[in-house]
C-alpha cells in the first residue's frame, strides 16, 4: 500500500467525521464558565421599569453559550434588551413572561451587539419578586 492512499484514506476519514459531527449539531466552541457573572458589574446596576413588547430565546453571551431567554422592555427610556436566564432554568422553573406584561427590573447596563441591555438580577411583576442572579451577577435559579 502507497503512503499517499494511507494519506487520503485518513484525510477522507476526518472530513467524513467532521461532517457528520456538523450534522448532529455539536458545538466546537466550549462555553466559558462564569461569563455571565463576569459581565455583570454592580457599578452598572440601575432600575427600570416598563411593559414587555417581546419575549425572545437566542443563544447568548451572558447564558455561557446556551440558549437564553430575553424580553425585550419598551420604558420611557426607550427599549432595553433584558437578559433573563438560560432558557433550561426558566422552563424548569415554570416562569415565563408575555408581550402586555409590567415589570420592574434590577439589573446591570451593558451593550451586546450594539442593543442597550440589562442582566436581570432580579424582576418584580405585580406582587411576585423573581430572584435571578446574586450582588455579583452570579446565577442563582438552576435547573
């Protein structure tokens, strides 16, 4: 056997693997622990209050990676992206916002993708308080 078939049977070989890991959605980009606790800054942390216009899921930076769940907040401030929590932890807590909804959220400013947003440390909605994250920004729902 020629050294240059061996070469193409591996070469082959990778390429077939790499495919059918594409194919089964694997991730090639590890998710950094504690990222979300990392963007949130308790200097930055202000109050807002509004009505929610949209509720979206994404997979996003303050989540590590993961598919997060956001709403997004119209205040007499203008609309803020809201960074909730991962979308696993608000479905295994059964906690879910809707367009129409008033809420009060405490939160860290930051940009992501050139939107004015906040990391939700805690959400207030009539009279329930929704804890989501500690002083530092780290996660404290789990799931």
């Amino acid at each position: 056997m020629k050294i240059s078939s061996l070469l193409y049977g591996m070469a082959f070989a990778v390429v077939v693997m790499c495919v059918v890991l594409l194919i089964l959605g694997v991730n090639f980009h590890p998710p950094v622990s504690g990222q979300g606790a990392a963007l949130y800054n308790p200097a930055e942390e202000i109050t807002v209050k509004g009505v929610v216009r949209e509720v979206q899921e994404f997979d996003c930076p303050v989540s590590e990676g993961e598919l997060g769940s956001h709403v997004i907040l119209k205040t007499s401030d203008g609309m803020w992206q809201v960074h909730l929590a991962p979308v696993r932890v608000m479905s295994g807590q059964k906690l879910n916002f809707t367009p129409g909804d008033q809420i009060e959220v405490v939160g860290s400013k930051l940009k992501v993708g050139g939107k004015k947003g906040l990391i939700a440390r805690e959400v207030i909605r009539g009279n329930e308080t929704y804890t989501f994250r500690d002083h530092s920004g780290k996660l404290m729902l789990t799931q």
